[in-house]
C-alpha cells in the first residue's frame, strides 16, 4: 500500500470507539456532554464497518513506516474485546509492511484478567486516568451515583502490572489536588509509575485551576523530580519543554509552535478538528464522504492548525517564554492581556513561573544533550 502523498506531514486520530459512553461521571469530564451531538443517542458504538474504513483511511494517508493508532472514549472498553481484535486483523491486512503501534486510554475500573492478557500479547499502551492518592482522586473522578472509584482503579493497575502491561499515568489537575503537588508525584512513584502526563483542568469545566496554583504546582513537583528521578521518571511536560529548549519537537501538541496535526473521529465516521474541539464549527466531514487525507489536510484544518500562531496576542509574541510556550493549548485562551487585548492562555502566569523556575536546568541539559551527540 502506498501513502496518498509520500511528502505531507503526518498526523494522529484519537478514535472515539463508544464515543462519549462512559461508565463513570467524572465531575470535570469535558466529553459527557458530547452526546447532544448526536441527539442523546444511548448506544454510541462504532461498527465494524466504519472501523475497517478508519482503519484503512488512516494507514493509507501515513508517511511514517510506524503508525499509532490511539483508542479514546468516553471509556473504550465498554466495546467488547471482539472489537479490537477486528481492529488488529485490519491493522495486518492493510498495513502492507509498515509496524503499528496501539495505545488505549482508561480509566482503569474495567480492566480484566482477559484485558491484560489481550493487551500484553498485542504489546499495546495503555494510559490509565488517575489523579493521585485516594482522597485527591476520589475528589473528581467518581461514578455517576458520585461513589469511590479508587480501589477499582488500583485494582486495574495491579492486573497490568500481573501480566506485565505498559502502562502510564494520566493525570488532571484540578482545584482539589493542585494543593499537594508533592502527594501527587510521591504517589506516583510509590505505585511504580514511569511516564505521567499532567493536564490542567481548563474553564469552563468544573474544577478549574488558578494560573498562580498551576504554576506552584509544576514548580514543585520539578523540584521534587529533579532530586532523584531525572531519567527514570517522565514529566509530559519537562519532556516537552526540554525539546523546545533543544529546537525539536515536543511531544505535546500543546506545547508545539503549530496545531491541528491531532484530530478526533467519532464512533459514527464523524471528523472534528480536535479533541478539545469537538463541536458543529470544528466538524469537518465523515469518512464516507471524504477521506482522512483530504480532511486533515484541508482548508479547513490548516486554518485551524494556524489559528495557534496567528491568534497570539502582542503580550505573547513579546514575551522570552514564546520559544517553549507557543501559547499553550488554544482552549485556554479565554483571558486578556494587560492591555485589554483578548487571545491570552488563562494559564499564562502559573507558565511563565514555571518557565523562569526550571530555565538554568533546561539550558543545561539541553547543552548536555547536544554535547553526548557530537
């Protein structure tokens, strides 16, 4: 199988298996709501058909000889494990050479001896949505009669660990534990977790952060890192500032100079922008009538893609932090600047302490990094 374009640049789908369907009813999810799209429809699960027509759309329009694939929800393993296994014998029979990659995310209360063992012998990633010690966790991410989900997360963690599962933490940080940053990391570590992800909870979800508090948050918890855990522990975001400051990519959309290389296509075939950005302006067509190709890499995304440089405002084109912040996630850019000017990232202060805090730490080791590849 050829690619579409050899020269386009590559881009990544989150695949909405259930949609919004989720077991639990975390009180800052920013998903739920996502079923008055489709009128309230109870049962959003993608078909078989419309999975053999992502899976192959989107292995014809990659450049790379690796593909990930990425399962998001709602809750994905609410689709019995049948599904994913059709989606490996489709992943085989249209990868025509090139080696695919799978990572799932969840969260973790429905994991199963049977899961584990799937999931192992496919080599799959799977991240597992939990924000910290059981007092902080429970403090958002509850079910929907507002009980403990804790032990059931740990529960799941254990059985990856049993059957020898990668696994990485996803963490969101939310008005109640941004006050412990240091239970939060410790935690993490005491539980054996190599890779987390830290994501603020932006407006207008329940449990927003303060930018002062996030800032504290990921000053402290750097602090805390960088004591014994620089190489054995990964930050999302020390990772990705760390490549700013060496001129590479990051690994973080949010902290890219440009957007719109990470879509969403729903449990219907449905294609929207973003993740973040899964409403009708945002909407760019269905797979059945146009391909990922052409959607991805329309008028319409690379306007959106843009949006990120061109809508910065004057205080974020001026500032020294630009290089690393890019502006965050567009999301969040509901504040004004000091002078009125709208476009600011709410989060702009909690960043630029963050930034000052770790800068001579960064400057070094990206000069250590550089000097080991001479």
């Amino acid at each position: 199988m050829k690619t579409i374009n050899p020269f386009a640049h590559p881009f990544y789908m989150m695949a909405k298996s259930v949609g919004s369907t989720c077991n639990l009813s975390c009180r800052y999810c920013y998903y739920l709501e996502k079923r008055k799209l489709y009128g309230g429809e109870k049962r959003m699960m993608m078909s078989d058909e419309v999975l053999e027509c992502f899976v192959r759309q989107y292995l014809e329009s990659q450049v790379n000889s690796e593909v990930l694939f990425t399962w998001h929800g709602g809750e994905p393993l609410l689709q019995p494990m049948s599904f994913y296994q059709k989606a490996l014998s489709f992943q085989r029979h249209y990868a025509q050479g090139r080696y695919v990659d799978n990572c799932l995310q969840t969260n973790g209360t429905l994991l199963t001896d049977d899961w584990c063992r799937f999931f192992h012998d496919n080599g799959w990633l799977i991240g597992i949505s939990i924000d910290g010690p059981e007092h902080l966790h429970d403090a958002y991410r509850c079910g929907r009669n507002g009980e403990s989900t804790f032990k059931k997360v740990m529960q799941g963690i254990e059985l990856l660990e049993k059957h020898g599962v990668m696994w990485n933490a996803l963490a969101t940080v939310n008005r109640c534990n941004v006050e412990e940053p240091e239970a939060v990391y410790r935690f993490f570590r005491h539980i054996g977790c190599k890779y987390i992800q830290f994501t603020p909870v932006g407006p207008p979800e329940e449990g927003q952060i303060e930018a002062v508090a996030w800032g504290h948050f990921l000053c402290r918890v750097f602090d805390e890192w960088g004591q014994a855990d620089v190489g054995d522990c990964y930050v999302n975001i020390f990772e990705a500032t760390l490549a700013n400051y060496m001129g590479v990519p990051p690994g973080m959309c949010a902290m890219s100079r440009m957007c719109g290389h990470v879509g969403a296509v729903e449990w219907n075939g449905d294609v929207y922008s973003c993740d973040h950005f899964v409403f009708p302006q945002y909407h760019l067509g269905n797979m059945a009538n146009q391909t990922l190709y052409e959607m991805m890499h329309g008028t319409r995304q690379q306007t959106f893609a843009r949006r990120k440089v061109e809508g910065l405002p004057g205080q974020c084109k001026a500032c020294e932090w630009l290089f690393t912040c890019f502006g965050e996630c567009p999301r969040n850019r509901c504040a004004r600047t000091v002078d009125g000017e709208e476009g600011l990232n709410c989060l702009c202060e909690g960043y630029r302490m963050y930034f000052s805090h770790v800068d001579s730490f960064m400057r070094q080791m990206a000069e250590n990094l550089k000097n080991e590849e001479l």
